[in-house]
C-alpha cells in the first residue's frame, strides 16, 4: 500500500508533535553549566542535594540507595559528556567514591528539581550543602 504524498506530510507533522508533547521544555531557569557546580550534601542514600552559583540548589533523587554516598570520606565522581549545560537527570553520569582507593560506585539520577527559594532557605544544616 502507498501512501500519498499529503498523508506522508499528516502523519510525520502528527508523529513530530506527539515527541514535543512527550518532552517537556527545558526551561533556561533547569539549566545550569557544569562549572558552576560547586557542591553537595546526601541527607540520605537516594538524595543528593547540590549548590549551583551560590545560592540555587537542586535535589537529585537517585534510581536506588546509594549508600556510598554516607561515608564521610565520600566524594562524587561526575563525567560531563556533550554539551556543558546540565538540564535534565540524563544529563548526569555520576559515581560515589568512599575514598581514596575505593572504587567508583554509579548512582543512577532519576530525577532534578530546582528547589525554590523557599524550599532552599528550609533545608536542615544536614541537608544544605
């Protein structure tokens, strides 16, 4: 069976917007360059809280427990690949070290919210990096 010309260009404009509708934008507010990482606390083994040009903070919920990340010697080991922006959990290739001679342990990141200024201002001392 062959498709006319017409219900090619329908089918391909309907399969183009069902993929936008399935991936939301990226805001530019998500985004933030993998220099201005500057640090992190774990206040449990699937959370990661990071602090991105001083005072934007985001939580990193984690696949499954990583419990490397509760050592106190710990230290992440992240591989930026591509582009220098980091916008979304696929954007994260992350490991935990417990420290120095212990191998490199992947934490899968499921997901990365942006904290709100509120939300950044009520986290505990053992949660604020």
């Amino acid at each position: 069976m062959r498709l006319r010309p017409a219900a090619c260009a329908a089918m391909v404009l309907m399969l183009s917007s069902v993929g936008a509708m399935a991936q939301p934008a990226k805001s530019a507010d998500q985004c933030f360059f993998t220099s201005q990482f500057e640090n992190w606390r774990a206040p449990d083994a699937r959370t990661i809280n990071i602090r991105v040009r001083g005072n934007h903070y985001y939580r990193l919920g984690l696949g499954s427990e990583c419990h490397a990340l509760l050592d106190p010697g710990a230290h992440l080991v992240t591989t930026f690949r591509g582009t220098s922006m980091v916008c979304s959990p696929l954007d994260w290739d992350l490991k935990v070290s417990s420290g120095i001679g212990s191998p490199a342990i992947p934490c899968f990141v499921r997901t990365m919210t942006r904290l709100t200024p509120a939300e950044a201002k009520a986290l505990t001392s053992k949660e604020r990096p």
